[in-house]
C-alpha cells in the first residue's frame, strides 16, 4: 500500500498580483488523522458486529473506513490545474 | 481417431469425395484444432517490469474553454479504480439517495451495478479510451489515459 500524501503544492498566480507557492505540510496533519482513523475504525468494527448480529445485510463499514484510507493513499500525483484571464491555480499532490 | 476426421475417411473410402478435398478437409481440421488449442494472448517472456511501466498510469481530462477557462486534471489510474471499488461498499440508503440525485441531474447511473469483479474489466477497458469533444461554441474536452 502506498503512503498517504505528504504534500500539497499549490500555485496561484495573477498578472495584477504577485505569485502564491505554497507546500502545505500535509504530513503534519496525520498523527491526528490516525488517531481519528483508529477510532473510525473502532466505531465501524461495533457497527458492523451489531449490524451482523442483526442479521442486516450490509456490515461492511470496516472496509469501507480501510478503502477509504487507500483511496486518499492513492491521491499521490493527482494535479489539478485551472487558468482562465485572470488566474492560474496549480495544484499538486505529493 | 475424432468423429470428423473418420467422417471424412469414410467419406474418402465411399468415392463421395476426392484425395484432394478429404486432405483439404483434414487439414481445415488441424488448423481449428491447433488455434483451439492455442493460448488465449500472447505468452510473457522475460522481464515483465518494462511492459508493466509501459501502461498508461495516469487518466487525464483536459478542458479548453471558449471563454478562456482552461482545467487540466491528472488523475492517478490506481485512484480511479480504488473510487470504483468504494462505490461497492457505500451503504444501500446512501447509494439510493446518490442514485436518485444523479438521475435528477440527468445521469441515470446505477452504482447498485458496479460490482467489484467488474471494475478491474471497466478500468482496463479506461486505459484504451479516448474522448475528444469539440463543441460549437470553440469549447473542447479531451479525456484519455496516458
């Protein structure tokens, strides 16, 4: 499994003002994105035990919590870039 | 001997055709068999890792507006199919509000369908897409793998 995204390097320019680079630390942020991650997880773990016991169809919450870590994992490279007259925003996931 | 292949001597021994056409037939018969028997793509030899870096890794959709917005997005493959795959696991009221939103917005997308062994198919089928348009008022949208 990749690695969360470490950095988010975002460019803005305009013509009127001068240029914005900015490399948000996104790094920083995970410490307390595991801790919410962990206790998702415990949550989603009752949830889903309660939702089997119940015998209800869908108890994949766990899962879906673990995707969705993979998914934002998977975030790395993505750019997106806008530019029209006035702006052009430019940014990166690293 | 097979069923076809004895029909066809009997057919010989009987004077209903001639050497030549039974031969024809015969050998009609061992090419079948032969591409029958062959494998289904072409056997990888060697090191596999210059292939494997030779697929495209990255969906990108361009959009060139007449009035002069432009957006470039660049999109990992790999994220592509982990969105997928997350379709499969949203909760079923969830999926019907989602489903219902899309349809009042015009896209009548079923994400009930989107199971999980059809997604490595779809998004292999993503790598060999291209989408190009080229709309009236000068706007253009190109989507493709690369």
């Amino acid at each position: 499994m990749n690695l969360p995204p470490m950095i988010l390097n975002l460019r803005v320019a305009s013509p009127q003002r001068r240029s914005v680079h900015l490399w948000l630390p996104l790094f920083l942020l995970w410490p307390f994105a595991l801790l919410l991650g962990v206790l998702a997880l415990g949550v989603a773990l009752v949830a889903d035990g309660v939702l089997l016991l119940r015998g209800r169809r869908f108890h994949h919450y766990t899962v879906l919590v673990a995707r969705s870590f993979a998914a934002l994992c998977e975030t790395r490279g993505m750019v997106i870039r806008f530019s029209n007259e006035k702006t052009a925003v430019d940014m990166t996931v690293q | 001997m097979s069923e076809d292949r004895s029909r066809i001597l009997n057919l010989l021994a009987g004077g209903k055709i001639t050497a030549e056409e039974a031969e024809r037939l015969l050998d009609a018969i061992d090419a079948s068999a032969g591409a029958a028997a062959a494998p289904a793509g072409p056997a990888i030899q060697g090191d596999p890792e210059p292939l494997i870096a030779a697929l495209p890794k990255y969906l990108y959709v361009k959009v060139l507006a007449a009035n002069g917005d432009n957006v470039d997005v660049k999109i990992p493959i790999v994220l592509v199919r982990s969105g997928l795959k997350l379709t499969s696991l949203i909760p079923p009221l969830a999926m019907d509000k989602i489903n219902d939103t899309m349809s009042e917005h015009g896209m009548s997308v079923d994400f009930n369908n989107f199971k999980p062994e059809d997604i490595d198919e779809l998004v292999g089928g993503l790598r060999d897409m291209e989408v190009n348009v080229d709309a009236k008022n000068g706007d253009t949208v190109r989507v493709y793998c690369a």
